[in-house]
C-alpha cells in the first residue's frame, strides 16, 4: 500500500509531513521500529521506519546521514518522536528530504510506537490478504474461460476491461496473435520496433516487466507502454498493455500477473500438443522418404491424415540452413520454427498443395505437380528463390534448397529424397549459398571415374592452365563465378543475383577467364570441356 493511504489510519491522525511531500506515494511493505546507532543495516526496501531518535539525540547531524542512506535503500520513508528525545532537526535534514522526494514525518507523543506499529501492520496484512484474494479470484476466473474452451482472446479481453487500456499479446517475432481491440497499422508498427528494441536491452535480466512510452502516429499524443515477458522453454512471448491504468493501487499489476501467467500455461500447453503432433508427422514422413513401408497402399492409409494421397505427382524438395553450427539450442529451435512457418505461408499464398516435415535440421516438402516445374504459373525454382531472398532480408536466415526428380507415386518418395539431397550437396560442393540446386543424374560423373586418375588430372590442368599464373584469390574467384555462370545457363543477370555483385563485375570476370583459358564459355564444345572439369574437381 501507498505510505498516503497509511497515514489516513486513525493512529496517525496527529502526525505531521515535514518534508518530501511528494514522496507520499511511496510504497510501503513493512514497518519497523529501532532506536540502533546502525539502523540503516537492519532496513528492507519499502520499509517505514518509526524511531524517537534516541540514539542520536546528541547528534542530530547524522539524521542527514540516515535520511541518505536511507532514500538510497529505497525506504518508504521516516517517522520521529521530535517530542521525545529530539528536540529540533536540522534545516539541512528538511532540504535533503524534499530533494529527494523522502517523507519525513513527525509522530506525535500519543499513540506509542508500539501502537502504532501494530496498527500498521494490521492494515497492512488487511491490505495484503486482500490482494491474495483478489488474485486468487483473478486467477480462478481466467482459467475458468481457458477450461470453458473461450481461449486466450477472452482473457485479453477481460485483462483489457481491467487496466481500462489495449492489451496485445506478441509472440517472439513481434507479431500480434491475441488483441483486445485493433490499432492503427502506423502505431503498431512503431509499437513492434519499440517492443523489439526494448526487449533486445532485457537479453538475460530477470526482470519481467518494464515500463516505457512511444509516440504514436500523428506524433501529437504520447501513449503509454506497459510489457510484461511471459517466458516459455524456448520462446518468449510479450503481453503489451497501451494506455493501461496501472499507476498507484497494486491491483491491476496483480491482474496483468495472473493473466499473464493462465496465458503461460496455455501457451505451453498449445506448444506441447503442437510439437507432439510435429513429432508424429515427422516420424510419419521420415519412415516414408527413408523406404520403410511395405507398400504403398500402407504409405496411402497411413499418410490419409496428412492429405499424402492428393499429392501425387509431386516434388521433393530438401532445403536447410547454410549457417547453423555453433548456435545455441533455443535459437536454432525458434529459427526452424520461424522457418517452418515461413514455408507454409509461402506455399499457401501460391495456391500449392503441400506437405513440409523436419528430418532432423532438414525441411522437406513434397509439393504437389502442376506442370513440370511450374505450379500455378510460377516456375518452382523461382519461388524458392524469391523465398531464400525475403528470408534472408527479413530474418537475415540464409537457406538452400535441393530439387529431385518429379515423383509419380509414394514408392519413388526414397529415391527422390536422395536425389534432392544429392542436390543439396552438390550446391554445397559448388562453394554456394542461398542456392536452389536441381538434380542431374550421376551417370556422368560415374563414367568420368572410369577414367584412370592421372588422365582426369591433366585434363582438368589443361582446361585452367591460363589461370596457373595468377593470384589464388583471384583465380577462385574466377572458376567460383564461371561456375555458378554454367550453373544458371550463361545467363549473367541470375549469376550476379546468386553471387551478390553486380552484373558488370560478372562479365568482367567472365571476359577475363575466357581470354586467361583461350576459350569461350558460350560455345558448346569449350562450355562441355569446363563442365567436365568443374565435374572432375569434385572428384579430385
């Protein structure tokens, strides 16, 4: 309770606020009563200290000394007898108070401290048991809509008609999944990068809450922020109150508590069942790509629940992370699952019928077939890229992907799943990033390795002997860009997208590796003859 609301009690009825005024609102939890010249050791925060100054009656210098140490603790503030022991307090002591918003408070001779302690600390177990049963009554009522199946939007409500503000409930990529009442997307713009920043400063405090402000669109009007972090295993989830009434009585932070902790629970509980139900689907999908079923009627039966049966003919696609090593667990599970999503939303958007599961750090999706490699009218190459791109500028989240061949029915799922991680591991071999690699048979390169060892060497010496001579950085980054040139079939627009640089600096390098190795990358026979080489690189 507020140190004001303590001293309307009728034991308090004859004492006077000699200074710090404006420190009345000060919260008190405890009151103490001491006349010890080492005070200051024995206090707690938000303690209110009642003394008749006897044991610096002599010294009424060092009450300036107390009040410091005091107000520095974090006190509520301080009570004297100056009847008693003390007769006058020092100017300097009122000056200091003031400063420092520290009420300083004089009792008077009657009631004893005695009396009044034990009537403050009734009133403050009254005050206490209170808040107990209004919590308990809050908690009881929120989980009540939570078992009545009402879910997490009917406890946002009823927190909002509580606080008398806008509650927003955002999860760790700082979008609104719960919200009591729209606001204006320029707001809540500004609101998500406030959010973001703020909880960027609390990486690792123990802290849940945090007050602060932001402008709101129009940049006339501040509103008020309140943030609560409901922190989950492996994720975090923010409840964000705008304009809350939540100053002065403890009450509505009781309420913000207790809804934020039925909220955690049930999101735990929807994270469980959610991952549970992954699980299954992931075992499902990984025994069917690894060729474990008898039959494909077996794969049909089984597969029903996730829609296998529409899917065919499809594609399987292999993608994952090009820089996952070395982060920590949390991270990696809240970036697949960002990932994951990502996926599903992109795929839906485009009108694909789908299925996506986890093999360990791998995504795989069987995409159902359109026409060749163009669904719905947009090449499949095409709409991996554009999805590598906005991820990565959105989430800075680098991702390749591997593309085996078309599948006409469940049995052919194993050897498709090899060719697209074949694929994968190609682009990988190829020095790339953010790649979408499609499957060519291994018929050439098993051929290439019936040739006798040395012969393959001076081969691949012969075809880049022109580039023997210059700097190594250089020279890889030439066969690097003739690579990746080959790779998108000559084509200088997509080779400079692949690589990040300019579609200049391409055919400058391409210019210069054909006039090094005295051959022209768009003619046929000189374009096999690099293939090849690059082919036998792999294999050296």
């Amino acid at each position: 309770m507020q140190l004001v609301e303590l001293l309307r009690l009728p034991a308090y009825r004859n004492v006077r606020v000699l200074a710090g005024k404006r420190g009345l609102s000060r919260q008190v939890k405890s009151v103490n009563m001491m006349d010890a010249p080492d005070i200051i050791h024995f206090l707690k925060p938000n303690e209110l200290l009642l003394t008749t100054a006897y044991a610096i009656r002599e010294k009424p210098e060092e009450l300036l000394k107390l009040v410091r140490q005091m107000a520095d603790s974090g006190c509520a503030g301080l009570g004297i007898k100056t009847k008693r022991f003390l007769q006058k307090i020092p100017d300097s002591v009122f000056e200091l108070a003031d400063a420092l918003d520290f009420p300083l408070i004089e009792l008077a001779l009657e009631p004893s401290l005695g009396e009044l302690l034990q009537a403050s600390l009734s009133c403050i177990m009254e005050k206490h048991n209170e808040e107990l049963n209004y919590a308990i009554a809050l908690h009881r009522d929120f989980s009540r809509m939570i078992m009545q199946g009402k879910g997490i939007a009917s406890v946002i409500d009823s927190l909002s008609r509580v606080v008398e503000g806008t509650v927003l409930l955002m999860n760790h990529r700082y979008e609104a999944i719960f919200s009591s009442k729209p606001l204006a997307e320029p707001v809540y713009e500004q609101l998500r990068k406030q959010t973001q920043a703020m909880m960027s400063g609390l990486h690792g405090a123990d802290d849940q809450t945090v007050s602060s402000c932001f402008f709101s669109a129009n940049e006339d009007e501040r509103a008020e922020v309140f943030f609560y972090r409901i922190q989950l295993p492996r994720m975090t989830f923010f409840l964000i109150l705008v304009d809350a009434r939540i100053d002065g009585s403890p009450l509505p932070r009781l309420a913000i508590e207790q809804a934020a902790n039925v909220i955690g629970f049930e999101l735990m509980k929807q994270q469980a069942v959610k991952e549970r139900s992954r699980r299954f689907k992931n075992e499902f999908f990984e025994n069917l790509v690894e060729g474990r079923f008898a039959s494909a009627e077996e794969m049909l039966h089984l597969g029903k629940r996730y829609g296998l049966h529409e899917l065919f003919p499809c594609h399987l696609i292999v993608g994952k992370t090009d820089d996952a090593a070395g982060e920590a667990e949390d991270s990696l599970f809240n970036k697949r699952d960002d990932i994951y999503e990502s996926l599903k939303s992109a795929l839906s958007g485009h009108g694909l019928q789908y299925a996506i599961f986890n093999k360990k750090e791998l995504f795989v999706l069987l995409v159902k077939r359109k026409s060749g490699l163009h669904p719905d009218g947009v090449p499949l190459p095409r709409l991996l890229a554009d999805f590598q791109e906005k991820l990565y500028r959105s989430e800075q989240i680098s991702l390749s992907f591997g593309i085996g061949n078309p599948v006409e029915q469940p049995t052919h799922l194993p050897n498709a799943f090899k060719e697209a991680l074949n694929a994968l591991r190609l682009g990988y071999q190829s020095k790339q990033t953010r790649f979408v690699q499609i499957y060519r048979a291994k018929e050439v390169v098993e051929l290439l390795q019936m040739i006798p060892g040395e012969a393959r060497r001076d081969f691949y010496k012969e075809t880049f002997r022109g580039l023997a001579d210059i700097d190594a950085g250089e020279r890889e980054e030439l066969l690097n860009t003739a690579r990746v040139f080959l790779e998108t079939q000559c084509q200088i627009a997509e080779t400079a997208k692949q690589m990040f640089i300019h579609r200049n600096t391409v055919a400058y390098r391409m210019a210069k590796f054909e006039k090094l190795t005295g051959r022209s990358l768009r003619d046929p026979n000189d374009s096999l003859r690099f293939r090849l080489a690059f082919l036998l690189e792999e294999l050296q």
